[in-house]
C-alpha cells in the first residue's frame, strides 16, 4: 500500500485530521488505484482506514488532483486512437488543464478539468470533465470550443443563478 496526498481536513463537529489517500499499484510499482483513505488525529495518532466507497461525507479529497490529471493525461493520450496513435500519428491526443475543485448541487466535491489540444498553436476548450473526489467517477461533457478562459466565463455567465442575481 502506498500513501499520497496528505491533507488537513476538519469534520463536521470541528475536529481536525490529517487525511491521507492509500494506493494500490496495479502494473510492477506504478498504474496507482486508489485504495481509500488513511485519517489521522492530530492530538494522538490514532489511524482509522476508510475503504474506497465507505468514505464518511465530511472528506472532500479523496482523489488527489495529480491522480486526476495522471488519469486524464492517459485517456487523453490513448483512448482515441490506441498506444501506436502516441508514436506516429498524434491524431485527436488531448491533454487536461489545471483541475480545480467545486462542489456541486449535490454537496459533492468534484475536480473540474478542461481539456485540449496538445498541439501549441491550438488553445481551444475541447471538453470538461467532472470527475467526483469521493468515488473518481468521471462524465465528460463536450464544449464547442473556443479559447479556454473564453469558454469559462461563457459557460458560468449562461448559467441561470447567475444570471438572475445579475452575478459577474
């Protein structure tokens, strides 16, 4: 088991811990899968480990932002057109930008990552993808393009709470 990420997180009743995700490697020593969380009490050591999946809610990093952006990089790398793409061709490779973490309506956290071209000339939005820090489940959610700092503020100004409380 390996440990990543350690993070000061305060609990609904107000205690602190040091919250420390847990990886698996899966290929030799690398290809990591999160494995869960390790918490820690600051005041006496104690460790309690909470599986992937059985998270108690007050957590929000549970998935790491480098993993997320680790991920990313691979799909953006290899789910168009395979390994060999990466070699001779480079066609439709992608590559995530900075990741920031939102929470949704839901309460959820999620890292938001934009995604585009990895091409120098090109800094074109190409797609979101919202991957929930609890879980790593991730939805994509494509964009019609446009300089990326562009596509943001379009997309936040279209949404209608902004909107109706004449937010900027």
């Amino acid at each position: 088991v390996g440990l990543a990420d350690c993070k000061f997180e305060i609990d609904d009743k107000n205690q602190p811990w040091w919250v420390v995700t847990t990886f698996q490697p899966t290929i030799m020593w690398s290809g990591e899968k999160i494995t869960g969380v390790a918490v820690v009490n600051p005041f006496n050591g104690d460790i309690k480990f909470q599986e992937l999946g059985k998270i108690d809610a007050w957590i929000d990093r549970v998935i790491p932002e480098s993993y997320v952006q680790k991920y990313l990089d691979w799909w953006g790398l290899y789910a168009s057109h395979g390994y060999w793409n990466t070699w001779w061709g480079f066609k439709d490779v992608v590559e995530p930008e900075d990741s920031i973490l939102i929470y949704g309506s839901d309460g959820q956290p999620d890292w938001v990552t934009g995604t585009t071209s990895r091409s120098a000339g090109d800094e074109s939005l190409i797609s979101f993808v919202y991957t929930n820090s609890h879980t790593g489940k991730s939805t994509l959610y494509k964009t019609g393009g446009g300089s990326t700092d562009e596509a943001v503020i379009n997309a936040v100004n279209k949404n209608q709470d902004i909107q109706y409380k004449h937010l900027h």
